[in-house]
C-alpha cells in the first residue's frame, strides 16, 4: 500500500507542478486550410496535399487586406482576430 501512495504522490506532483508555457503566434509564412487534410506526400521539393478543403493559404482570420488592383491578399497587414485588429 506504501508504494501506491508513494506512486501517486510522484503522479500528483508531476501533474500539478508543470511548467507554464507562454502562447504562440502563428507563422505568417505557413499556409493553412479551410479543412482536414487527409493525406500528404513529397516528391523532391514539393509538398502535396489532399482532403476535405476548399482554400490553401496564409492565416488571415475572419478578414483579409486585399490588393485592390491585383486581388491578392496583401499579409503585411495585421492579423484579423475575433477581437478585432490583432485580436487573438
């Protein structure tokens, strides 16, 4: 019985002593899509990706800064959050 308490003694501390973490921002330059990806290969230098999407491309959340000549989406701006500009 001394053993299972010593057990979950090391268990109770592993669990509640973790370090915290800080969050992480999104890299601008890693493209994601609008579903699951299912499957994925490389053939030398290409990536192929296949699935349940629509759309590839930069996080931009729910709003875009688009190129009013070009259309392309202009990533330079800030990314649209649920809290607005920059939100999170």
């Amino acid at each position: 019985m001394s053993v299972l308490r010593s057990l979950s003694a090391v268990l109770a501390a592993l669990l509640f002593t973790a370090p915290s973490a800080e969050a992480q921002e999104a890299l601008r330059n890693l493209y994601s899509t609008d579903g699951f990806v299912r499957r994925a290969a490389v053939a030398t230098d290409t990536l192929y990706v296949g699935g349940d999407f629509i759309t590839v491309g930069p996080p931009t959340g729910p709003a875009a800064v688009l190129d009013k000549v070009t259309g392309e989406a202009d990533l330079t701006q800030a990314r649209v959050g649920p809290g607005g500009f920059g939100g999170g």
